[in-house]
C-alpha cells in the first residue's frame, strides 16, 4: 500500500534553493534615521525645532496676555463685556458666538479637508 499523501503546496515542488548568502553589492548602505517632520503650508519643518520653538512661544503669548489683562483699558473692557452670555427668551444657555464659529470651523474642516470656508 502506497501512502502518497497530496502535497501541502502545489508549487513547493517547482521552487529552487535559496542561496546561503548575502551579496552585498545588492545592499544599501547603512543609512541614518531621520527625525520626523510636520507639514505647515508648503514647507516641511523638523519636530525636533517646532517643539522647543513652539512652548517658547507659547510662554511669550501667556506672558503677553497676562500684561495686557493689567492694563487700564483691558480691565475697563472685561468689566463691560464679562463674557458670560445672559438669559435668552426660550430658557437655554445660548451658545457664545465664538464657540459656534469654532465649531463651524472644525466640522467644515472635517468635511472639506482644508481651512478656506470659514464661516463669517
């Protein structure tokens, strides 16, 4: 009685050997890594740059922001516009103009891909 059992791949019978070495004139040289990079616009800027720059940045603005809360006129115009939004007629709290405006902004983003529609 013959036991021929049918083969597990039909094409393993008609592959050759692989070679038991390494030909290095078909190897790139060892390259090094790069850092990662983040697109703004049309220019690619190195994260390694963006990160450090960007929170020195953002400790002028906070810097800068709470000098200007100091001065006369910015104090006057924070007492006439507080910023809290007062009762409307239907009984909900009506949402800050600048919420929606961000909000219209991030969903017309989301659907277009891009930051030219505005809403106004």
């Amino acid at each position: 009685m013959t036991d021929e059992r049918p083969l597990h791949d039909p094409i393993a019978s008609t592959l050759s050997a692989a070679d038991d070495r390494i030909v290095m004139s078909e190897w790139l040289p060892p390259q090094e890594g790069i850092v990662p990079r983040i697109r703004i616009g049309r220019r690619w800027i190195n994260i390694l740059w963006a990160l450090p720059i960007g929170a020195a940045a953002l400790v002028l603005l906070i810097a800068l922001a709470q000098s200007l809360r100091e001065l006369q006129s910015v104090q006057a115009f924070i007492k006439e516009y507080p910023g809290i939004a007062g009762p409307c007629s239907t009984g909900k709290r009506p949402v800050p103009s600048t919420l929606s405006r961000f909000a219209g902004s991030c969903f017309s983003f989301w659907r277009t891909g891009s930051w030219c529609s505005l809403p106004v």
